[in-house]
C-alpha cells in the first residue's frame, strides 16, 4: 500500500486563518489538530488542539498549574475570547518543526518510519515538482495503525476482544 492510497481528506486551515474559527472546528470535528497550509497551499506546520488550548491559558497558570485554582469559573469560561482576532500563525509554537512530508509512492512502512521518526501523527503527502510542493492529503495515524492492523489479521471487530 503506497502513501496516496493511504491519505485521506482532512481539515486545513492557512496561516492567515481566524485562530477562533480553527479553534471551533477542532472542538466541532473533535480533531485532534489542524494541518495549517501556507500562503502557497504548502503544509506548514500542524496546530495540535493541546498548543491551541495554551493560547488563552495565562502564563502564570501554565508557570504554576496550581494557580489555576483561584480562577474563578466566571473567568475561565471567557478565556478563549483571547484568542479573537489573533490568526492561527500566531498560535503556533515558536519552535515547531514543519510536518513531515510524505511522497505518494511511498510505502506504508516508509511512512510508519517518518511518523515515528518525528513523532507526528500526521503527516502529509505532498508532490514536490519545480513549482513547489502541491499537498494531497494527509495520513492520520490512526488510519494507518487500523491498515496495518487490517492487513496483518490482527484488527478486532469488537472493542476490548
């Protein structure tokens, strides 16, 4: 099974996209991030939902956790109102690595090693030609475990068995 059989249909957002607007569609679609596209439609980076949920998290609470006991309910509820008008550049970690890419022919161990190489359970599978890099698609993790584990009989119909 190569990469692009593997790939399936998954949310973007742009750099430029409204950090509010991404942050709904992770907790509508319960993803657990968003695969973010540059200005070219490249892939950029991937905003994990737990980066996404330190945007609005005070500093003084993510220093010391226990902090967060003294904020009252009435303001917690309103902490994601930090993060309108900020883009979803902005809500990304300073230093993280762009996704890993993967090419359309390769394998599905090829692309088990790239995951587990940069620890990302998504990676994307792009064509690099001269004009850039056109994305595909993605791989989610979990759809590859379940092909691997499909393939290999060891995929149980009934949860827990």
């Amino acid at each position: 099974m190569r990469a692009r059989d593997l790939a399936v249909e998954y949310e973007s957002v742009s750099v430029d996209s409204d950090a509010l607007d991404a942050a709904r569609l992770m907790a509508e679609d319960k993803l657990p991030g968003l695969l973010v596209l540059g200005e070219g439609g490249e892939p950029k980076a991937i905003l994990p939902a737990s980066q996404m949920i330190k945007v609005p998290v005070p500093v003084y609470v993510i220093e010391n956790p226990t902090l967060g006991a003294v904020v009252d309910e009435q303001h917690a509820d309103r902490l994601c109102q930090a993060l309108a008008g900020r883009r979803v550049v902005n809500c990304l970690s300073k230093t993280a690595a762009p996704p890993p890419i993967a090419d359309p022919d390769d394998t599905a161990l090829e692309v088990a090693a790239l995951m587990a190489q940069v620890r990302s359970p998504l990676p994307s599978v792009a064509e690099k030609t001269k004009d850039g890099t056109h994305l595909l698609s993605v791989i989610a993790a979990s759809h590859l475990l379940h092909e691997l584990l499909g393939k290999a009989g060891t995929l149980s119909s009934t949860p827990g068995a």
